[in-house]
C-alpha cells in the first residue's frame, strides 16, 4: 500500500519537496494542500497579492534547478505576455531581474510540468486548491488534518505531513485606519490616499510598498537619454512619501559576481564545523576571526581601509556602514549604482563584497549552536551586514527610487535608536517621534518583512494543545534556557518533544517559524534545499526496511488530548 503525504503549501518549498519525493523508488500517494485559488505560485509571487511593479531579486541563473530554468521558459513565452511585464525580448537572460508575478507564472509552470510528469511514474499527485487547512492532529502513528469547509474526512488521514506554509501576513493588514501592518496584500496599498505616506522599512519589501502606491498615483517613463523620470497624475498631487529605517540606509545594487559560489579560502564550512563541535564556550568570536582573516585575504586594502585588524563582532558593523552613513543616502545610490553597472559591464567583482557573500550561509549554520547571550549580540549587529550584502536590489529598483526623489515624492528619514511610532489620538495614520523630531502621516506601513513566530502563533492548534509542538529556546552561559522564538526543530525541521525526541513524519519548513535561527533562510535558494532536506528524510523513512520502520515508531508516544492536559 502507498504511503499518503500531504503537503500543506504550494510555494517554492512545497514544489521543490514535490520535485525530490518524486524520485522516489516506492509508491507514493500526494495530496498539496493550497488555500489560495491557484497553486504552485507562492505568496511572494502570487497576482493580487503582489503588484506587477514589483521586483523579485533573484536572476534566473540563481533558481535551484527546476524541469526549466526561469530563462528558457521566458523565451518561450509570448509577445503579448512579455510586453504587458514591460519584459523586452532581446533584453532575457539568466542575469536580469523580473517582476514578481513573472516568477510566479513561471513557478506555476514548474509545477505543472512535475504533476505532469508524476503521471507517467507510479506515483499519484492530487491538488487541492481554495483549501484551507485549519488543524493537524495526530491518530495513532498517523495525522489527521482539518479542511475549511469539508464534512467528509475519509481522505483527510496523512502517514506524513509536510507544513510548507512559507511567510505568514495578515489577510487584511489595515489593522487601524492608515495603519498597515504588512505591505502585503498589494490590492489593499492600492486604496491608500494620496497624502503623506510612511513606509517603515528600507529593503525590498518596503521597495515594494513604496512602488505599488507610487504606480497607483503615477508612471515611470524614460526619457530619449535613457533616463527614468516618475510623472505622478492628478489623482496623486499631495503625494509624498518617506522611508525610515534606524540608520536611513537604502539598500546597495546587485553587484557581479560569480556564479556558482567559488569556496572560501578561510572561513570555509569544515573550518566552522570544526569549531563549532568544540562547543559554544567563545564560538561567535571564533567564528569573526575566521570572517575577519577571509575578509582580510580576499581584499587587502578594503581591510585596511576599515582598520579590520582592530575590529570585533561587535563593531564590525559600525566599520562596515561607516562610509555610507556619511554621504546622503540618494546620492550614495546614485554613485552605486553607476559603480554597479560599470562591473556589471566588465563583469568585475567587488572581493570583499563577494567574501560576506559566499560566507554568509556557513556563517548561519552555526547559529544554532550558539549560547543565548553571543545569539543577542549576532542578532544586534553581525547580522545585519550579511543581510544588507545578500539582498541587494535590482538596478531597476533603484532607479525608481532616485525617479521618485529626483520629482520629489520621495524622501528617508534616519530614526536613530530611540524613535516611537503612535496613531494614539488620531483618526487616521500615524506620528513618528524620532531624533529627526516630530512627524504626522496618513498612511503609515510597516514593510520590516517577514516577523519571527512562534509556537503560541501556530494555526494548527491539534499539535500545540497536545504538547507536540515547543517554543524554540537556546541555552545561555549559565546553563539556563532563555526563549529566541520560532518553534524546536531538529535537522530535518521535525518537532522536538524536550528538545531532544523529533515527531516522526511531521514537518515544519515554514520559514516564519525558522528565523530565531536560521536568519538568511527567506529566499528560493533555501525553499529549495528545506523542501529537500524533508523530501529526503521521508524517502529515506519510506524505503527502509519494515522491521525498521516498525521499531522507530515506538519511539514517541503521542498523547490523546485528554492525557496531554
């Protein structure tokens, strides 16, 4: 008999676990879950949800493989399809950027094309779309799920569960009037008036809040020079805009370089895992001297020029802003994006850019095994340098945000460490309060991205009412235990029960419950290898010999929800 998978999301992660478990040897039965109205897309890429001036920040040559790569599938697409994207023919290749909704027709015909292809194997792939799973709970060695809407439950039993939920936002963000939670869903930006708008955030995501309200009021157009010019309408007269961050930095353009990633010379992965098996005792600083000497090999007069010798973790950051904190934010884009285009050109590398880089995912590895105090002080300044080196914008992107400065729609503010942000007393909007002083908005959005959740935050609660489900906790230097968020995940994103003991065949590769350790792990690259790393664990479960399989489910006794109480 074929063992019945459920996976719960059909987003990049549940699309590359469809892809892997495919391979396998034994029959399998699949049954994808997907609350919206059309699988295989994703949040990210979803139309309504995203606006069609919306930038993905990932080139095709960086999408894990797939049946098709991003750019063969362009080239086959229409005329008609690629000029309504703004997307020119001749312009495709595995380099460029494109609007988010292209990513998610393209993710759509990758899953297409894989149920397809499950047609001519053994296995059986049904979908399940406008599917809403409400909660999992576990009967026997098996879980039973809870479908919005559905009476009958005779085919709703799973011998595995894979929860690729991926980002969780607000169905309506307007939690007050003017006040947006989340950037997202793009349709709900589209109704905020002409005014003062904030947008709390200098990232993509607040790039994306800031260009949905700017093409509802507006066009980009260029110029016979080439250049890009914003011409809002009539409709957005009283429009301006204001990003805040606490420095008041906008994001760096996609620089060149190598694909795929050329290895460290210093702070390689066996350097880190060596380190890291001799225990969490001094491990961040450990960890900074192998990134210092990588740093201090790839580029030589970059670390002179910072006085890397001299830093620790704790003021790497400070060294690492200190040139940009002293030039105006839009010309520092301006001249970047000049220096961008020009390495693009000769296809030239910035090293110590290129070392953060290929160093930032063996550098997170090793944050799980980090005490709870050298966790804090990663997560209050180390961290924030990896983060603004890998998520670079597309050149486009910041075009748009000089267009809009240049005609004055468009301005940033450095709140400094010690801002408030209220709409206590107000009807609508916000004011901010920051070292800049005083300041009223009507429309106020916060577009920080993705929040960390935790277990109290899980939809399914069949799991957290029984116990099987914990907040995530890391162990300080005094061999306490102090709460960092998200939920306790072994290796294979199972859950632990005491942080030792997984729940067999359940799994949880949803990022917003993976970020209090695994803080790079938003993008497609690591909704690949997630859905993989659960692809192969439940193959690896479902080919094992009988006799095997029979022992290791004795290993967890899972508890009526009576007991469990």
């Amino acid at each position: 008999m074929s063992k019945r998978i459920a996976i719960v999301g059909s987003g990049p992660t549940g699309i590359y676990a469809l892809q892997e478990l495919l391979t396998c040897s034994a029959k399998l039965h699949i049954t994808i879950f997907e609350r919206s109205e059309i699988a295989g897309k994703g949040t990210p890429y979803q139309r309504g949800i995203n606006d069609p001036s919306m930038l993905s920040n990932i080139p095709s040559v960086e999408i894990p493989p797939l049946p098709q790569t991003l750019y063969r599938w362009l080239l086959l697409q229409s005329d008609k399809y690629l000029a309504e994207y703004d997307v020119t023919r001749d312009q495709i290749s595995d380099r460029a950027f494109y609007p988010r909704i292209v990513v998610g027709d393209y993710f759509k015909s990758q899953f297409s094309t894989l149920i397809d292809s499950a047609c001519a194997t053994r296995h059986e792939v049904q979908v399940s779309e406008s599917c809403e799973v409400e909660d999992i709970t576990p009967v026997e060695d098996m879980f039973k799920l809870t479908i919005a809407g559905r009476n009958r439950e005779d085919n709703c039993v799973f011998d595995y569960v894979v929860a690729a939920t991926g980002h969780s936002f607000p169905t309506n963000p307007e939690k007050s009037p003017g006040f947006f939670e989340a950037p997202w869903p793009a349709t709900a930006l589209k109704t905020i008036p002409s005014g003062e708008v904030a947008v709390l955030g200098t990232s993509l995501s607040a790039i994306d809040a800031i260009m949905t309200v700017a093409t509802t009021y507006g066009k980009f157009r260029r110029t016979k020079k080439g250049i890009l010019e914003y011409r809002p309408s009539k409709s957005g007269s009283c429009l301006h805009m204001t990003m805040m961050s606490r420095k008041g930095l906008l994001p760096e353009a996609d620089f060149y370089f190598p694909i795929p990633y050329l290895e460290p010379r210093i702070c390689t992965k066996q350097a880190v895992d060596d380190r890291t098996r001799l225990g969490s005792s001094g491990l961040l600083d450990d960890l900074f001297d192998l990134f210092k000497q990588e740093i201090a090999v790839a580029d030589p007069e970059y670390a002179a020029a910072i006085g890397l010798d001299e830093l620790t973790v704790d003021d790497f950051a400070e060294a690492y802003y200190g040139v940009r904190d002293k030039i105006e934010p839009f010309e520092w884009a301006r001249q970047n994006l000049v220096e961008a285009g020009r390495n693009y050109s000769a296809e030239r590398t910035v090293q110590w850019r290129y070392a953060i880089l290929i160093t930032h995912e063996i550098i997170e590895a090793a944050v799980d095994c980090l005490n709870a105090d050298d966790l804090e002080r990663f997560n209050r300044s180390f961290k924030s340098i990896f983060a603004d080196d890998y998520a670079t914008v597309p050149h486009l992107s910041i075009e748009r945000l000089l267009a809009l400065h240049e005609c004055g729609r468009l301005e940033i503010l450095a709140l400094g460490n010690d801002s408030e942000i209220s709409s206590e007393g107000l009807a609508r909007g916000v004011t901010v309060n920051s070292a800049c002083g005083r300041r009223v908005f009507d429309t106020f959005i916060d577009a920080t991205g993705q929040k960390n959740r935790s277990a109290a935050d899980l939809p399914f609660r069949g799991l957290v009412e029984r116990g099987l489900i914990s907040e995530g906790w890391t162990v300080t230097t005094t061999g306490n235990q102090r709460r960092t968020g998200g939920i306790d995940l072994d290796a294979q994103c199972r859950p632990l029960i005491s942080g030792t003991q997984p729940i067999r065949r359940l799994f949880f590769p949803a990022v917003a419950y993976l970020l209090h350790k695994r803080p790079f792990i938003q993008g497609i690259t690591s909704a690949a290898e997630l859905g993989k790393v659960v692809a192969h664990s439940i193959i690896a479960d479902v080919t094992r010999p009988q006799r095997s399989r029979r022992r290791s489910v004795k290993k967890v006794q899972i508890l009526p929800l009576e007991a469990a109480a």
